[in-house]
C-alpha cells in the first residue's frame, strides 16, 4: 500500500483480500515478529539490569508503594476500600488478583512488558489498516524504543496499562468505522469503560467518542441508537467505581476523588509546569485527602467531606486563573511545552538520570525520546486535518492528555496516554516525508522538525530548561534501601 492510500475510505473485506504490493507488506508478519523478539530480549536485558543495579526495583515509592498496599488489601478480600478511590481503581485491583495468586514485583514488572509488546503489535496493525504497512511496522519499531514506556514498564505504575488500553480502544472504534454493528459498539463501549478505570480522563472522551460515532455515521438515527449504546455500556463498565465512591462517601465521583486537589497543585503562584507540592499536603495520595481535609477544617472552620474540600480547592485554581490569567495562560503554555519537548523531568522517577548515575545502564537500549518524534507526529496528525471526521479517533485519544497536562502539570505518566498516536503519526509522516520527489516541502518541514527535536536536550541545557536533576534520583534511591533495611547504603546514596 502507498502513503497516498490513507486517502481513501477504509478498505472493504474484497479491497483487504487483495495481494500485498510492498515490500513491507509481503514481510509485515516476519518484520513485526523480528522486531517483538530484539524488543523482548531488550527489554529482559533492561530487567534484569534494573532488579542487579537499582534499589528502586525492590521498593516501590511514592505512588507504587500505594498501588502495592492498595493491592494487599485486595488479596486479603478488602474488595471494597474505606474512601473512594483517590486513584483509577483498574490497576491496583489486577494487582491485587496478581498479588492473591503469589505474583511479585517482578512478575508484575514481566506482565507489563508483555503488554508493551501486544502493544506495539497492535499499533503496528493499527498503522497497516490506516495508513501502509511501512508506517505500521515503524510505529511498532519507535514504540519500543521509546525510553518512557520502556522504564515505566518497570515501576509499579499504569502506564503500561493505559497504553494497551488506549490501542485496543483505538482499534475498537475503527473498526466500528469500517463495519458499525451493535456488537462493535458494545466492544468499543467496553474498552472505553476500561479506559476510564486505569486513566480517570479518558472520562472526557466517553461523551466526545460518543458525538464522533454518531457524526460519522451515514445513518444518523441508527448512528444515534449505536453510539448510545456505546455509551451506555462505557457507562456501565464505570458504574461499580461510581457507585463504591457514592457508597463509602455519599457524594458523587465517576472513578476517583481529589481531582480539584490535583488541579491545584499545578496551578498556584507557586507553581512551574511540573509537580508543586502544596503547603502542608502530603505527596502521597493515600494521604493528600486527610491533609487538605485538614486544611479545609482550618480555613473555613466547617467539617470537611470529599466532595467540599475538593470543590474548595477546585475554586481556589477558578479563582487563581480569574486574578491573573496572564500567568495562568503562560503556565499553561509552560505545560503544554513540556508536553511537546519535555524529556528529563519525572515526578517519581528520573530514568535519564538513572541511566547516568549506573542505577539502570541498561535503559539505553530504549534510546529515543518522545521529543524526537513529536515533530513528525504533529505533522501526521496536521494532514489528518484535511479528513477530520475520518480521523477523529486520532485526533480525541491525542488531545485528551495533552488537555490533561495543559489543565494539571507535566509529568511523563500524564503524557504517555498520547503515545500510541504520537507514534504512528510520526511514522505515518516519515513514510510519507520519504517520498522527497513528490512532496519535497512536506519532506523538508519533517526533517526540520526532527532536527528541532534532536537539538532540543542540549538547547534546553544551555538554558537551564528541563535539566536532569540526580538528587532526585540518589533520593529516592536511598528511600528504597532504608526501605530495605539497608540503612548505611541509604545514607550514603
């Protein structure tokens, strides 16, 4: 398939049955399968690096530590918490399942990188169907050498979750695009449900995903009964989260609380664009709730429930963006370029810092950074604008984390919902920019941007811009050895 074939409207049963002209194409399964298995000996490698060289593969921190707390508690039958979720509730429960049945860290670590292969393989049909073979097989190549999914995969984190939830949520809804059938719908449906349990703002989506199904439907009434049905099943897939938080709390929230909390740590004057812990709140969020419960008590003298102490700092950000939007939208802005350019700041964990320093060498075998193919990406996902309804699903599954980062603060977990597009899109372009001859300004404004993407680390290092901050890494290092028991290690790191 050429690149001018993502012109066209999605291929028939007969058009697919068609013999593969490409060399990618007659190959795609051979070239996928090599390219699964270097990534899954990579990823072994990395691993095995990781639980020989860093202390922080045997203690999870900060947030891992809840996921694994909130995952005992599960195994021992505590189904049903004292609080409402203060996080999406889907991965700690399936780490709770994994924990009932003897499951460890590493095997919670092998789990995710299996889902980052299925993943990428998924990506790569994604981008066969849309767009050619070649882009299909480059997306999967950049998805797995991408150093975010990479060293995620190995904390106890969902963005390994997210990640195969975003693709099969993506493919859900094309293929409702190709062949809308109840039962398409109820598969979306379904995803997008699961979605929102690992990832609260994929929540934003359900009733965007909903508008887009009946859009571009060719019968807008039967278009309308399908997509509410989509939606009625997302809604019931979400439904026994809603109804534990209304039940433990008696207020209403979707999949977690403290949204507005989390909205005010990135947006006070104290703010920069990344993670700014406020006065007297706790950063761990099975703590944050008691701590700004308390600073609710303080300031209006009232008892505190969930839903008004989140209300109460949802309009402490209302009223910060109203006194001074200039700097609201500059620190929006700050967040949103983070979100294109940003690749050493991590709110846990800093792998670039890691690899350095000899916590984990071995995450140079995922050697590119998200930065460097956001360029390209931004191009695919501008020619996708000449078939805007067409390509809907790319556009809302891109747009929601970057909301998210531009609303809350940068953080590589908050953008990593985006990378699924981002890559396919970077590889839909590169396969396109390759055809100089016939698109030499298009092939001109790729390479420029891949070479705005590559100078990006040392421009921001001349300016003091998203620099690598080690003490943040030893830090947290020598938490996991006190941790451990392994007091004299944790000083000295």
């Amino acid at each position: 398939m050429r690149a001018h074939d993502s012109q066209r409207l999605p291929p028939s049963p007969a058009d697919s049955a068609a013999p593969p002209t490409s060399w990618a194409a007659r190959r795609f399964g051979l070239i996928l399968t090599a390219v699964c298995v270097l990534a899954l000996v990579a990823r072994g490698i990395m691993l095995t690096d990781y639980m020989l060289h860093n202390p922080m593969a045997g203690a999870p921190l900060n947030d891992a530590a809840v996921y694994w707390d909130w995952a005992a508690r599960v195994a021992n039958g505590h189904w049903l918490q004292t609080q409402p979720f203060f996080s999406a509730p889907l991965y700690p429960y399936l780490l709770g399942v994994l924990r009932a049945v003897g499951g460890t860290l590493v095997a919670a670590y092998i789990l995710q990188i299996l889902a980052d292969i299925g993943t990428a393989c998924l990506l790569a049909c994604i981008g066969r169907r849309r767009f050619s073979s070649g882009a299909g097989l480059l997306a999967a190549a950049f998805f797995l050498l991408l150093q975010d999914p990479a060293s995620l995969s190995l904390r106890l984190l969902a963005s390994s979750l997210q990640l195969a939830l975003v693709t099969i949520a993506w493919a859900l809804l094309l293929a409702v695009q190709t062949k809308p059938t109840w039962q398409r719908h109820v598969a979306a449906g379904a995803a997008l449900g699961l979605l929102c349990l690992a990832y609260a703002p994929a929540t934003l989506l359900v009733p965007l995903a909903g508008v887009w199904l009946i859009w571009q439907s060719p019968q807008r009434l039967a278009g309308l009964r399908r997509a509410a049905l989509a939606v009625v099943t997302c809604v019931a897939v979400i439904a026994p989260a809603t109804l534990h938080n209304w039940w433990v709390s008696r207020d209403l929230f979707w999949v977690q609380a403290v949204g507005g909390i989390t909205l005010r740590l990135g947006n006070h004057p104290g703010a920069d664009g990344t993670y700014a812990p406020l006065p007297g709140i706790s950063t761990r969020r099975d703590e944050m709730h008691a701590d700004a419960a308390r600073v609710y008590r303080e300031a209006t003298g009232r008892d505190p429930t969930w839903a008004a102490v989140d209300r109460y700092f949802r309009d402490q950000t209302l009223e910060y963006w109203r006194s001074d939007p200039r700097h609201a939208v500059g620190l929006a802005a700050r967040k949103a370029y983070y979100f294109l350019a940003g690749r050493n700041y991590g709110d846990i964990y800093q792998p670039n810092s890691e690899i350095t320093y000899g916590l984990s060498p071995w995450l140079r075998l995922a050697p590119v950074h998200v930065p460097w193919i956001m360029g390209a990406a931004l191009v695919g996902l501008l020619l996708m604008l000449r078939r805007p309804m067409h390509y809907g699903p790319e556009w809302l599954l891109f747009i929601v984390p970057f909301i998210v980062t531009a609303a809350f603060w940068y953080s590589p977990r908050f953008r990593i919902p985006a990378v699924p597009v981002i890559v396919v899109a970077a590889a839909w372009a590169l396969v396109q920019a390759a055809d100089w001859r016939r698109r030499p300004y298009l092939t001109l404004a790729v390479a420029v941007l891949l070479v705005l993407g590559f100078a990006s680390g040392p421009i921001h290092q001349r300016i003091g811009f998203d620099l690598q901050d080690p003490s943040s890494a030893f830090f947290n290092a020598g938490g996991a050895l006190q941790q451990q028991g392994q007091n004299e290690q944790a000083i000295e790191m």
